[in-house]
C-alpha cells in the first residue's frame, strides 16, 4: 500500500508543521487528519473523557471560525491532545500565542494564557477531589457578597447557593475561589456557613487557586432542592480591580454585591458582561456608589454563558 503510506507520511509532516508553527485551528485539523478520526469519533472519545462538546464546536474550531475559550471549552482542548496522541500542552500552547498576538483589539477580565493556565489548574484540584465535570446540581440562584478591605484587597467572599440535583446522591459541591494578582490560596480560609460543613480544601499556588469540598447534611434524591451558604476569607493578593464570574451553560437568577471599607472607597464603579474570555465587554453600564452601604451590585435574572462582573477605578 505505498499510497496509503505516502499519504500517511504527508499527513504525519503536516502535522509536525502545524503544531511547531500554528494556529491553533491548522493544528486540530491537521492532528484529526492524521489520526484518521471523523469529528463523530472525536467527540464520541470526548465524551468518554467526561467532556461535552458538539460536532458543529468542533469543526468550527478546526476551520478558525471559533476558538476554544469557556473552561469547559479548554478543558476539551486538554483530551483533545490525549486522544489525537499530542504532546502534552501542545495545543494549548498554540491557543495561547494566538491570543497573546490578538490582544492588542482586545479586552478580556483576566489574559487569556492565564486563563489556560487557570483551566490547567482547575482541572488538577478537581481531580485531587475526585470531583467530575458535572457535579449533578443545576443552579437556580446565586448571591455573591465581596468585602473590598482597607488595603484595596479582596478581603472575602460570601457566596448563597440555590440548588438542584438532577441525579440521585449528590451531597456536596465543590467550591472554586480564583483570588487576586499575589494571592497565597494556602493563607486562605473557607469556612461553611448554612446547610454544609467544609471537607477536604486545595489549592494551586501559582494561580492563586482554591478548591474545597462543602459536604452536605442529606444526600439529595433527583429533582431536590437545596439552599446552603459558605465564605473564603482571602486577603492575601494585591489591591483588587474587579470581579468577574464566569458561566459555562445558562442557568438561574446571579446577584453580585461589592462592599468597600469606609477608608478605601473607588472613584467609580460599572457593570460589564463578555460572552467569552477573548470576546469585547459589552454591556458597560456606570453604577452609582451607595453613600450609606459603601457598596454596588447587579442582578442577572437569569444568566448566560460567557462572564459578568463589576469594575472599579481606584485615585
């Protein structure tokens, strides 16, 4: 079969080329082509990796029409080198520098390669919690409260879940707390307020990553519901700027509340929304400060995916 074997060859040296050279987009395709995979197959092996990612996803990425950027999304990247047989961070790499290059048009809450980075960490702590990609709780309502301390930091993090299980025995949640620019996650502390008690924490120390586990008091059947409420104490990172929290599938209601010490109030604050990380925020609105609180908020009805968050300029 020497044609066979030509064509093998030709596939294998473009291949080579794509992942020395890039984009991201040549070098998918050019690592399916080589493995003689149908975009069926590759989101079929994706599947058994615990990743949910669609046929029209995919070939969009391989044509550059889209690119890999919610959590989820790099977390597919990652088995993609797996199940193409890449080098490890191979494609992510090249996800990376082509964002590094496109980001002079645009404004992302936290640079792309340190999002790749978190995704990479993310997925390392999970894995230590035994903890898979989806934990079998849909979110009905999520109300976060943070505490800006005198120093300008993110002092804490109050976070009041609205829950429910769509599958029998879930009884517990894992937590994620991304601190600041200098954060140290091992100075951190969570601690569980309403409805769990804390188990077993990680942390990441060069993304200044936490994650701990929340067991709850019942074991929740499908279709339960189920309120609790926990906070992370930081205060560990430098002066804070914003807060951005990130969705990976539409889902219910999100209020965030920011609240500033008396000593260290903002000049001024507003809302922004992306529908991915390396998209333009949009829906920039100004939010008055409250003279009483020393505080501002927003309130999502109902979210979708992509990030939200508030901002602040400091004097």
């Amino acid at each position: 079969m020497p044609h066979a074997t030509q064509h093998a060859d030709v596939a294998s040296a473009d291949l080579d080329s794509a992942l020395r050279g890039g984009p991201f987009h040549v070098a998918l395709r050019a690592a399916i082509a080589a493995r003689g995979l149908p975009l069926q197959r590759v989101q079929h092996h994706l599947s058994r990796h615990g990743v949910k990612v669609g046929v029209t996803s995919l070939s969009y990425w391989q044509q550059g029409a889209r690119r890999p950027q919610r959590p989820e999304s790099l977390r597919a990247v990652r088995a993609l080198e797996e199940i193409l047989e890449l080098p490890e961070e191979s494609l992510i790499r090249l996800l990376a520098e082509s964002e590094a290059g496109a980001s002079g048009q645009r404004s992302a809450a936290r640079s792309y390669r340190s999002l790749v980075e978190a995704s990479g960490a993310l997925d390392q702590l999970l894995a230590e919690l035994d903890c898979p990609p989806d934990g079998g709780l849909h979110t009905l309502g999520h109300h976060e409260r943070l505490r800006i301390g005198a120093r300008r930091e993110l002092a804490e993090r109050e976070s009041h879940h609205i829950v429910r299980a769509h599958r029998d025995g879930v009884d517990r949640f894992v937590a994620v707390h991304h601190g600041d620019r200098g954060a140290s996650p091992e100075h951190m502390r969570v601690h569980a307020l309403e409805n769990c008690r804390t188990g077993r924490v990680r942390w990441h120390r060069d993304t200044g990553m936490l994650a701990a586990e929340l067991l709850f008091d019942t074991r929740l059947r499908a279709g339960d519901t189920f309120l609790f409420r926990y906070g992370v104490e930081d205060g560990t990172a430098d002066e804070a700027r914003q807060y951005v929290r990130g969705f990976d599938v539409p889902g219910g209601q999100y209020a965030l509340q920011v609240c500033f010490d008396a000593a260290a109030l903002p000049v001024r604050c507003h809302r922004f929304a992306q529908h991915s990380a390396a998209a333009p925020r949009n829906g920039c609105q100004e939010l008055p400060l409250s003279g009483r609180h020393r505080s501002v908020h927003v309130v999502e009805p109902r979210v979708r995916a992509g990030f939200l968050g508030i901002g602040w300029d400091w004097e």
